[in-house]
C-alpha cells in the first residue's frame, strides 16, 4: 500500500491542493486577504416537529475564514501546514494517523482537536473523505463470526475460529473477496459484552458476525459495517446499554456523528436496528432494584438535548418514545445487569429470544 502513488484520484486530489494553494498565494501576492469559504454540515436540527426537510448531505450555510481576524489567521495556519503533509502523504502514497500529524509539529498545533478540525475543514475544501487524504484511524474495533474477506493480499479467516477476536481493517477500501454464510450482523456497545458473547460460544452456536466498535466507532468499524451490510445484504441489530451514551453511540451508527457530518453519506448505516437493551427490559426481565443506576444530572442533560433532534422523530419515532421514557424513568442499566439471572443469560436467552421474535426497533 506505501510506495509510489498510481491512484487517479490522488492526482486529482493533488491537483485541486495545487490550486487551492495557488489561489491564497495570488491573494498575498497583489496585497488582498486570502479567503476560504468552508461549507457547515449538520446530522440534525433542532425542529421536533418531524416536519423538517433538513439534511447532512447538503450545507447548512458556509464560514468565512480571512486573514483579518486572528483565530483566522491562526486556523488558516493550521490548515496549510497540515495540507503540506496531506500533499506529501499523497504524493508519495504514505499513510498516517491524526495523532502522527499532531506530532510532527506539537509546539505549533498545541492540541490534537486543531489537526483534526485542519483535517475536517480539508476534506470539505477538498469534496473528499478522510481516507481519501490517506490519513488514518488507529483502528480500535473488532470482529468475529462467520466471516472471510482479504485486505490488501493479507486474509483473515474468521470461520476457522468463529469465537477469536479479528481486528478490523484499517485501510477499508482494500478489502476484497468477502464470503459468509452468516445470517445475521450483530453491533455490540462494549468489548466487554463482545468478550462474553467470545466466551459463551455465541458465534459458533449462532450463524451470525459479532462487531464492536469498544464505545463510540471510529471511521474504519463504519465502514467496514456498511461494507458487510451492502456486500452481504444481510440484517444489522445493535446492541447497547440502556444509558444516554449507549443510545447516542446507536445513533452514531445509524446517522452519524455531528463531527464528520460532512461525510455521513458514507459513513451512517440506516439499516441498523435496535435490539436493546429497552427501557421496558428492566420489568420484562426482572432485574432487581439494585441493577438500576439513577440518571445523573449529565445524563439527563444529556437525554434532553439528544430529544432536540430532527432525525429522532422524523426517521425513528418508536426510539425517541423510548428515550423518553428512559428520562421519565430516571434510571438506567448496563447491558452486562443481565448476568444477574447466570453468567451466560445474554447468549443463551436474551439474544436469541429477541432475533427469533423480531423483538427489535
């Protein structure tokens, strides 16, 4: 994957930097103000009437970032020296993490969340994703199930050992010559759930591909998730805590992140169901009183301003009435509270019943 660049979309890329480049040193040249118009995305607004037209794959209105103003100057800093190596990486078909970027010039960027904004406001700038500046995640999710695909010549073979952890694919576009015979994908929250599905045998009890994205998912688990789904066709659940964090990462799958709203076109898996766990799980299952957590004041805020979004309402109305009813209840529960009943419970009862049933949302 590293070496010289034949890629016609990186000549592409590399000629629009050219450009771009060329027209702020114009700009300077002649005594003018460079000025870059940055396109502003939004997964949602705040309309709750399920009447709202907006949508992440048009902006919502542009910034303005000129010279005269010094949190311009300095962010337009930023973005150029941060574009210096995107060209480099380009050029000589390199790859390297927002973290690597950080580090090449700490004293100047100070923090992490500059690069990552520089790398944002480029690839609108740009029209392109992330991956396509060959800039990277640390890849942190994993997978296992019935499932063989290859990346980039190296194979995994997850059928072999349906149970062992594979981690997933960085570089997702590579991937190729994916077989299954799976019937189902499963999304799970944690990796400590994952470890016990791992544990319990579930994969080889259950035809099915287990991913988890170990909290929020990054790029590369996105991916690859729409990749299975598209390639295969087959049904997605997800399966998170009955928390604020737990159904804000559910939704990140399914509409995206706030972040990368720019690029949610390809990164948001509508497919995606909710298999749990419910707010009303806590009474079908009779968990003890001693399993509830109170919400704190954070996770109300938290359930409150996630209900201020247009796509709850408008797209999965059954999910806010469920949010809703989490905030009234004003307690909420792990997923791993279901161990309660013996330690193997979420394989053997809880999963199942709920596929077999079509207990999802």
């Amino acid at each position: 994957m590293e070496g010289k660049h034949s890629n016609p979309h990186c000549f592409n890329l590399l000629k629009k930097i050219k450009e771009l480049t060329r027209s702020i040193l114009e700009d300077l040249c002649i005594g003018c103000s460079p000025t870059l118009y940055i396109d502003q995305f939004s997964t949602y607004c705040s309309d709750t009437s399920g009447n709202c037209c907006c949508s992440s794959d048009l902006p919502k209105g542009k910034e303005i970032l000129t010279l005269q103003r010094e949190c311009h100057a300095r962010r337009l800093d930023v973005l150029l020296r941060v574009l210096m190596v995107v060209q480099q990486l380009l050029q000589e078909n390199r790859h390297a993490s927002k973290r690597d970027i950080y580090y090449m010039n700490p004293l100047i960027f100070k923090e992490q969340s500059v690069v990552d904004r520089a790398i944002n406001d480029i690839c609108i700038l740009l029209h392109c994703s992330r991956h396509n500046l060959n800039v990277v995640s640390v890849g942190k999710g994993l997978v296992m199930g019935w499932l063989r695909f290859s990346e980039a010549g190296r194979k995994f073979d997850c059928i072999n050992s349906p149970n062992t952890a594979h981690p997933i694919p960085v570089h997702v576009e590579y991937v190729e010559d994916i077989i299954s015979v799976a019937q189902y994908i499963l999304v799970v929250e944690k990796e400590s759930v994952f470890q016990r599905l791992a544990n319990d045998q579930f994969c080889r009890q259950n035809r099915c591909i287990v991913i988890t994205g170990r909290g929020y998912p990054d790029v590369p688990t996105r991916r690859f998730l729409r990749l299975l789904i598209e390639t295969l066709r087959l049904t997605a659940y997800c399966l998170v805590d009955c928390d604020p964090y737990g159904i804000d990462i559910l939704t990140t799958y399914r509409f995206g992140s706030m972040q990368m709203a720019y690029d949610a076109k390809f990164l948001r898996i509508p497919e995606i169901h909710w298999l749990g766990a419910f707010p009303s799980d806590c009474e079908k299952y009779h968990l003890p009183q001693q399993c509830l957590l109170p919400l704190t004041t954070e996770d109300k805020q938290k359930v409150e301003s996630m209900l201020l979004r247009c796509y709850l309402e408008r797209e999965v109305p059954i999910w806010r009435a469920e949010l809703q009813l989490l905030l009234d209840r004003g307690f909420k529960f792990e997923i791993e509270a279901l161990s309660v009943h013996s330690l193997s419970f979420l394989s053997d009862e809880y999963l199942p019943s709920k596929i077999q049933n079509g207990v999802y949302i």
